[in-house]
C-alpha cells in the first residue's frame, strides 16, 4: 500500500525561549500536520483524563437491540451481542457515559487482507470546494454539491444528487468522511481512500458499505494561525451542508456514521446540532428540526471546544441524532495545546486535547454512550491523523465498528 506523503511540518522542537512561536505554528497544524520532535518543555498532564476510565469493562447494553428495518422506520427487536458490565459516571460529565475501549480489540478479529473491497463497497467523492464558505450566503434549499463515483484508486465519473440518493437502501450502511485542514482537492480523495482501506480491512464481519469522502475547502491559504482561524470559520457552512445532506438520509431511513478528524470533527458535531435544528454560523436550517436519528459518529483529535456538546454548548443539539459515538483523543497533542489561540476564548480546551467531559443528553433524556480513549502514549505529541492509524491506538478497528453499530439502535 502506497504511504502518503508526509505532513507539513516536521521535526518543530519547542523550548522556553519559543513557546509564542510554538503556540502559532501549532494552529496551522490543526488538521493534518504532525510534528515529529518531541518538545523540550514539560506538558502538565490535564486532570480530567482521571476522570475517564481506564478498565476494560464494556459499556453496559440492554438484552435486546433495535435493528433498523426498512423505508418506514421499523424496529425489530434482536439480543445483544456486547453486554457487558455497568460503568458509573463520573461527577464531572453531568450526561455522558463513557467507557475504556483499551480491550475492544477481543471484540473485532485482527485486519484482514483488502479483499473485503471485492464485496460490493461503493465510493463516492462528494464536494463543496466550489460552493460559499459564509454560513449567511449559504444555499440551504438546494445545495449545488458536486457528485463524483471512486473507484479503488481514486479514478472519478461524474454523478448527481438524482444516484446517491437512488442507491439508498436500509441495509447497507453509508459512512461519511470529513478530512481535516490543509488538505487540497487530490490530498482529500488520497486521504479519504487510505483512510477507507484501514476501516475497510478491519471490519467485524462482511458488511458491504458506502463511503463518502466529503471534500471541502480546507486548502493552505495563509501561514500560522490566521489559517486556523479561516478555517474555523468554514466549518460552520460545512455543518449546515452536511446537516442539509443528513436531512435526506433520514428520509430515506439510511443508516448513516460520520467520521471526522480534526476540524472535520467540528463539521459533524455542527450538523448533528443543526439538524436537530440549532443555529450554527447564525443560520439555521429551512426546514423542521429532526432528532433521534440516531447516527452514530467517530471523531479523532476533534478541533472543537470541549463545552460544546454540553448542555449548554454552542452544539448542545448534536447529541439528540447520535446513536454511539467513538472518541479518540490525545492529551499531549501540541496542536491542540494551543487551541485558545483560534477559539477566541482563553480558556477553551479542545475536546480531542481533553478528551469528553460535559456532554448533553441524547434526544430521549439517556446518556450518550462513548468509547473514549486517550492515544497519547502512542500518538506522541503529533497532531496526525495517520498516526492514529498507525499506532496501537486501533483507529482503523474503532471506526470499522461503527459500520455494524450504525444497522442497531441503541
């Protein structure tokens, strides 16, 4: 398998003298740059990782599931397949149940080769490159999004709004991606496909599915952290286009996941909090709120305020469209150690630096169940979304199981 090219920055080393000029080359790093030295100043380790468990337990399921049936929204009862045992909160997640996801590997078989591609998966490039990136000029009524069907290596032919929505069916998952910043046009359907192969190869059964690789424009357009802040900005009109896509997908009662790294992340936790009818870039959506969608998500190293999916947080609807979620963080990524430095906030800490702390209820008043891990001791200091991959952080597994989780409502 071809190795993409390396990220932007590498070999930074951080010392007293220079933590300014740490703090700005990090924020363009949110998205996809890793740095490879390790710092020469000691990180205080944020107190909140006590607070996440660290056993093997699995989160505690009912003895039976709803599996999702046909265009009407049926719910047909089935037995659990990961009960497990019960996992208090903690005092600081007022609605959130967490749990350790260190032994899911007993869960899932190791990867398997890539012939699991030969067994009908569809990919599909979807992009807004050409469209506004304001959220206030926005076309929320009928976005212009440009259709395109992949092959395995990334060859395009032209499709519409008219094919994906054809091919819809509620047995067969469709996963959408949404890469982080810095990231062209060719780099994005690179990253989406190799991105594609890891999860690919580790699912937990034969479950064909539909990947859509959404590209959006996160090109490099400045240096230090007015790049950051630019891109910040885009992901505003990105949620309200993904929320927009999402409305169609629950119309057609298809089972959806959404992975997102980085400011990717931040995309999905603003659709998920705008279909269920939030303001996101002060605009909302034309057209009535939707909750208990129930999609389940993925995020790595999320570019998002850790109070944002709270109660009280500028994404606090997100939660009532989310089935499961996966979490994977890093307490020492330099990158996001300096997150208050694009918030606008002095005191913002990024949820894929802290990992989930405050998070909201989900539509029906229950916790949201999580598989959080903390990646640090083997992601470093990186902020690199292949470094999860990579590394015995099992990025690849944890996603992979989104592609089952997403045909059961929990």
């Amino acid at each position: 398998m071809k190795q993409l090219p390396n990220d932007e920055l590498a070999g930074l080393c951080v010392n007293p003298c220079f933590m300014v000029m740490a703090a700005l080359l990090s924020a363009i790093a949110l998205g996809g740059t890793a740095i490879h030295a390790e710092p020469s100043v000691s990180f205080a380790e944020n107190e909140s990782a006590s607070l996440l468990p660290t056993s093997s337990s699995l989160l505690q399921k009912p003895s039976t599931e709803k599996v999702r049936s046909g265009s009407t929204g049926l719910e047909l009862a089935r037995p659990s397949s990961l009960v497990g045992s019960t996992m208090p909160a903690s005092n600081s997640m007022s609605a959130g149940s967490i749990q350790s996801a260190d032994a899911m590997g007993a869960m899932f078989p190791k990867p398997a080769s890539l012939s699991a591609e030969v067994q009908g998966d569809r990919l599909w490039l979807l992009s807004t490159r050409h469209m506004t990136s304001t959220a206030c000029r926005a076309n929320l009524r009928n976005p212009n999004f440009q259709f395109n069907r992949l092959d395995r290596c990334g060859r395009r032919s032209s499709s519409d709004l008219g094919d994906y929505l054809s091919t819809m069916t509620t047995d067969r998952p469709r996963i959408i991606y949404i890469h982080g910043n810095r990231r062209d046009a060719p780099t994005a359907i690179s990253q989406g496909l190799w991105v594609y192969r890891q999860i690919a190869s580790r699912r937990p059964n034969n479950q064909p599915f539909d990947w859509v690789i959404w590209s959006w424009p996160s090109d490099a357009e400045s240096v230090l952290i007015s790049d950051a802040r630019k891109k910040a900005q885009k992901t505003d009109a990105q949620g309200l286009y993904v929320a927009w896509l999402l409305t169609q997908h629950h119309a057609h009662a298809q089972p959806t996941s959404l992975i997102g790294f980085s400011f990717g992340a931040r995309v999905v936790s603003g659709s998920l909090h705008a279909l269920a009818g939030g303001t996101v870039g002060r605009r909302s959506l034309d057209q009535p709120a939707i909750t208990g969608a129930n999609f389940d998500v993925g995020l790595l190293a999320p570019a998002v305020d850790n109070t944002w999916m709270s109660s009280c947080g500028q994404h606090r609807y997100a939660n009532q469209n989310i089935n499961e979620m996966v979490m994977l963080y890093n307490k020492r990524d330099i990158a996001l150690k300096y997150f208050r430095f694009i918030s606008g906030n002095s005191n913002a800490k990024a949820l894929g630096c802290t990992g989930p702390r405050y998070m909201a209820p989900r539509h029906d008043g229950t916790r949201l169940p999580i598989r959080a891990r903390d990646c640090a001791s083997t992601v470093g200091n990186h902020h690199s979304e292949q470094q999860y991959y990579k590394n015995s952080c099992y990025a690849g597994r944890e996603m992979a199981s989104l592609i089952s989780s997403s045909l059961i409502v929990h």
